[in-house]
C-alpha cells in the first residue's frame, strides 16, 4: 500500500540459564515483539552455565547472530534478557545494528499505548531511567579521542551535558507526577467518603481484563489479542444485584519479569490496586502457562503491596478452554473463583452474583422511621441501598428495612437532616452470608 510504514524485521535470541528453563518466555517475547509492531523473521536460542559479562549470549553466539541479521536483512536483534549498558554496546558491535533487550521493548511497547497525559509522563519517566543508564553509547565516536590541543575531554564534557538535562528532565517529571498523584489520592479519597467499594481487574496481560471490563460496564475500552493493548487506567460504576454499587478499575497487565522501573514509574496508577477493596484476578484459562502467570502477577502484587486486599479469581476464556461456568466457595462459603468468557458472555451473570456476595457479606438490616420531612433521606436509601421492605405508619411516617454494612450506616447516619431517632433497633437482625 503507497505510503505505508514498511515494519522492522526483528531477529529474536533467547538464552536458556540453569534454573530457568522457561519455553513459554520466548513465545512471551515473540508476543511483545508483534505487539511492538515488529515482523519476527528469526529466531536464534542458544544455552548457557552463566551470562556472559561482555556480551550476556557469549562471543560465538554473538557473531552467529551477526550471521543470521545478514542472511534474514533483520533491522534490529531483540534479546529477551535484560542487558546491562556495556553488554548492548558490545553486541551491536559485533551484530553491526541495532540490539534491543527486554527492558527497552516492553517500554517502547508501553510508549505506543499510553494515551493519557498522566501515562506518557509514567512512561517518559521510565524511558529516561532505562536511558540514562545508556547515554554513553550515542557518544562513543568523543571517548575514542585521546586528546591534545583543541581535543581535550570533549566526550566526557559533552556526556556530562547530556546526562544533566536527562537528570533535570526527570526531576521535572518526577514532580509533575507527584502532582497527579496528589489529585488521584484527592480524588480517591472523595470516592471513599460515598460508602462504594472499588473493584480493581488485574491479571496477566492479554488475559482479557478490558474485555471483561466492557462486558460488565457496557464501556468500550480498547481491547486486541495483543500484549498490552491497554494502558491507562479506566474507572465505571457498576451496578450489581441486591442494589449493590461499586466502582470497576481496569488496570495495566503484567508480564515475566516485568521491568522495576516501570512498577516505579507507574506507582501512582499501581496505587489503585493498593487501595481497592478487592481484587478480580483474571486468569486465561485457556493458556498452560496459567499457573505461572498467576504466580507472576501474585508476586508483582506483593512488590505494590497489594498482597492482602481479597481476591476473586476470574478463569476467563472458557470457551477456549471447554470448561463450563461455575462458582466456588471457599471454607467459609464467600465465593472465591468464577470461571466465565467475557468474549461470549457466558458465566457473566455468576460473576455479578459472586461479586454481590462478597459486598453484602457484612451487612445487617436496619429499621428506619422517616418522617414525611424526610423524603430526601429516603430517596438517598432507594439510590444508594438495597431497601428490603417499606410500609407507611399511621402518622404518615415510613418504616423502611434497610440492608446496610457499617460503612454505609456510618455515612448515611452523618447526612444533613437526619437525626438519630430516625433509626429503631440499631443492627437487630445480622443478614446471611449471601444476603438473603
């Protein structure tokens, strides 16, 4: 097609270590790469004790490499290892091109993505950490000078410059996002003053959290067979049975050894898994490697220190996998697993029946005479609260049964014009489990 964008042609090396002989990494990689935008047209693996502290892969491997980069006209070589600076340099040395590693194309990926204003400053913060780490590359030609008259120190003179506006460019940035973060906590704790839990999705990327996001919230967050097709996080209400409102958060996927400046950079927008009142764990059932993808972002959690907020574990895609929708409860009969397709919708309905559980667990039913001064009082408990009876007395006063938790009786309780004898017999009667 005339004018389009010819993409990269990406040669992918994977080395296998001791102790971590992972398969599914380089298919993981291949993943990133066409999510980056790249056209795969290699792969090389190779095996080692140790990396190597030149080169990571070794020199034999690195000139096998360069073979391969002539003979499949690669652009660029892709390694699904971290690098260290000297190790890139010294590998496209001997590739004679460019060398990517796993850190850079995860943000480069996270680069494309980023939509809104508070995620590409995350992003350009995490690039300029990776960077600033690499500044010595772009000026090897100045290193190699020796000296004399008029050719004194050039290279370092013009490093120590470039590093400085790097340096400068992040403290800018650290305090711009210090700012958001300051409005995001304003914001939050706004939210926390209306008595709505918060739901944050989390979960491997491409395990389909936007598409369940949008089955459950009619929302139309962009969602692909792709590895994070989504970035910044988005927020719905959303209703659920037994008049039970919360508040849905989709929120970034996670990978194998995703990059620790990125989990820095995006601690902001990590801050509302930290504060969520649960956590839907959302699993691909239909990928082996489910087991281990769980683990990963069970570790990433704990590194956000998210570990303790409950989890509903969601086993998405089972109409790739061929289970069939269900529930199961754990000891205590709370709901604790769902297994559903958001693609298809099938096994939504048990979700939204879990979730109503699990937020009506701890609700106790209160009796409420309103006078017929108190009609605003008693449209905010029809809204917000799942009314279970109500019936007029006599002397126009309305007896209301309510289902309420503490939270809520808490608020509804400091509202204007209401006044304590409105309640009669303050959590006489303490609901079931499920509400019923």
């Amino acid at each position: 097609m005339p004018g389009r964008r010819r993409r990269e042609r990406a040669l992918l090396v994977h080395v296998h270590l001791p102790g971590r002989y992972e398969p599914e990494d380089l298919e993981e990689l291949r993943r990133l790469a066409e999510s980056a935008g790249a056209e795969v047209c290699g792969v090389v693996t190779g095996r080692r004790d140790a990396p190597d502290a030149a080169t990571f892969i070794g020199r034999g491997k690195a000139e096998e490499i360069a073979a391969q980069v002539t003979a499949t006209s690669a652009d660029l070589v892709l390694v699904n290892h971290e690098l260290s600076p000297s190790q890139e340099r010294n590998l496209e040395k001997i590739v004679g091109g460019r060398v990517l590693d796993r850190v850079g194309l995860i943000l480069d990926i996270f680069a494309q993505r980023a939509q809104s204003a508070e995620g590409k400053l995350q992003v350009e913060l995490a690039q300029l950490e990776h960077l600033s780490t690499r500044l010595v590359r772009g000026w090897t030609h100045l290193e190699r000078q020796k000296g004399g008259i008029g050719l004194r120190g050039p290279g370092e003179t013009q490093l120590e410059v470039d590093r400085r506006l790097v340096r400068d460019r992040i403290k800018k940035l650290n305090e711009r996002l210090e700012r958001v973060s300051v409005q995001r906590r304003s914001r939050r704790r706004a939210r926390h003053k209306v008595p709505i839990p918060t739901i944050s999705l989390v979960g491997y990327t491409n395990a389909g959290k936007s598409t369940l996001f949008n089955r459950l919230t009619g929302a139309s967050v962009y969602s692909a067979d792709q590895l994070f097709a989504t970035l910044d996080p988005t927020m719905r209400r959303l209703e659920l049975p037994g008049r039970v409102s919360v508040v849905l958060a989709d929120t970034v996927g996670f990978v194998r050894h995703l990059p620790h400046d990125l989990v820095e950079a995006f601690k902001s927008t990590l801050e509302e898994v930290a504060e969520a009142d649960l956590l839907l764990h959302v699993v691909d059932q239909s990928s082996p490697e489910r087991n281990e993808q769980q683990q990963r972002v069970n570790e990433v959690l704990a590194e956000i220190g998210a570990a303790g907020i409950p989890q509903l574990t969601v086993f998405n895609k089972i109409d790739l996998s061929g289970d069939a929708p269900r529930t199961a409860m754990d000891a205590t009969g709370q709901p604790n697993r769902v297994w559903l397709s958001a693609q298809t919708g099938t096994g939504i309905g048990e979700l939204q029946e879990a979730l109503s559980i699990f937020f009506r667990r701890d609700r106790r039913l209160y009796r409420f005479w309103l006078p017929p001064e108190a009609g605003r009082l008693r449209s905010i408990l029809h809204e917000r609260f799942e009314v279970q009876s109500e019936r007029p007395l006599d002397d126009g006063t309305m007896e209301l049964m309510v289902a309420l938790n503490r939270a809520q009786h808490d608020w509804f309780t400091q509202q204007e014009g209401y006044d304590p004898r409105f309640l009669q017999d303050d959590g006489a009667v303490v609901l079931a489990p499920t509400g019923s």
